[in-house]
C-alpha cells in the first residue's frame, strides 16, 4: 500500500465495495481507522466516530466498506498478506530447513516494527488491533460464508507456507498446521499479556522471549 513504490498487499475484493487504495479518501479512512480503533477499540469504534476523526462523512465511508466488520476484516487481511510478504523476504536464499523454520517463527511472533515500505499503514499500531481484535473477523456467525468468499486465504497461506518447513523437516510429524495456528494466536496472547498482565508471562529486557520461546517449542515439538 505504499503508494510511491510498487509493493503492494491484495486484500479480496469481496471485502470492499471500493478499493481504499484508488483514492486519497480510501487511504485516509485506512489510516484514521487504524488510528481510530487502536484508540478505542472496535466495540467503541464507529463509522460516525470515523467520519468525523478523517472530516469527511458517513455516506462516504459507506461508500468504500458496507459494515465496520468489512473494515476490521480488510485491516487483518491486509496484516495477514504483510506478514506472508515479510515471510518471503526472511526466507529469501535460506536452504537449511532448520534456519527457515527460525526465521519464519520469528516473523510469526517478534515485535513488529514499522515498516517504511508502506507508508500508509502504521504495522505497530495495526498489530496491536490485530491482537485485540483479529479473532472477531471468525468467531461470529459469518464465518462459513465469508470463509467461502476466500476472506481467510491470507492466513491460511500463512500457515501452509510454515507448516511446510515443518513437514520438510520431519514428514511423520502429524499436526503442522495445528501447530503453527497455535503459535501465531499463542505468541498474540503473550504479546497482550506482557503489555497489559506481565505476570502472565515471561519478559526478559535483553531478549524478545516471546520469539525465543516458541523458536524453542517448535523446534522441541518436532523432533
């Protein structure tokens, strides 16, 4: 979504009634959504909210997503696609199975940074929503229809293209993908956990040892 580069992140257009990324009012409801809804949190979070936040109005915002769960749903999708292009870079030229199993852990459960590739988009404050507020866009009603639409693609690629490493490494292991859900919606926890209840886990100052960690539980698991 960096609109002076070529790098950009598909989210399914199934999401959207208009492309956020075909206009500079697309762009600023992207940015002040993210900005909004970190804020308040989505239960809080309302398109009026919106509106007035970005000056603009209701009726334009409608016009872009049908319902703020369409725009929670584009935001974690596009998250999901940013971490899948990150995954490629971290494994770029990597042959020993072992080391790009690491890295992709890492790039699974590390601290996020922002990224200046895309400027639009503030990844820390969009990993924060994502933590709080991703599992809203699947445990509700809608799942099985929005699942037919494709809307999860982006995570379930996500998970595949480390569930392969692991099966690379030891094919009779049985549950990849079990495992690899598990320490992207486990790691989002301990995140959660150590900004907001730190005796819930395990902060180390010199170490992210929340990476570290589950490097180790999945190396351990699969042997």
């Amino acid at each position: 979504m960096n609109f002076q580069s070529n790098i950009s992140i598909l989210v399914n257009e199934q999401v959207y009634l208009k492309s956020p990324e075909s206009s500079k009012l697309g762009q600023k409801i992207i940015r002040g959504s993210i900005d909004l809804i970190d804020e308040l949190g989505f239960e809080d979070f309302t398109f009026k909210k919106l509106a007035s936040s970005i000056q603009s109005t209701e009726a334009s915002i409608y016009r872009y997503f049908e319902s703020k769960h369409h725009l929670l749903v584009y935001l974690v999708l596009w998250y999901w696609g940013w971490l899948e292009y990150r995954m490629h870079l971290r494994l770029a030229n990597i042959e020993n199975p072992k080391e790009r199993l690491k890295r992709a852990v890492s790039v699974l459960t590390e601290k996020i940074t922002e990224d200046s590739n895309f400027s639009q988009i503030n990844e820390v404050k969009l990993n924060r929503i994502v933590i709080s507020e991703a599992s809203k866009i699947y445990l509700n009603k809608k799942v099985d229809s929005e699942n037919e639409l494709g809307f999860f693609l982006p995570y379930k690629r996500l998970v595949a293209l480390v569930s392969d490493i692991i099966t690379e490494i030891n094919p009779d292991f049985k549950y990849p993908h079990m495992l690899v859900s598990t320490v992207i919606e486990g790691a989002n926890h301990q995140h959660f956990f150590a900004e907001h209840l730190p005796r819930l886990t395990d902060c180390c100052d010199d170490e992210d040892a929340i990476s570290h960690f589950y490097q180790e539980l999945v190396l351990n698991e699969i042997k």
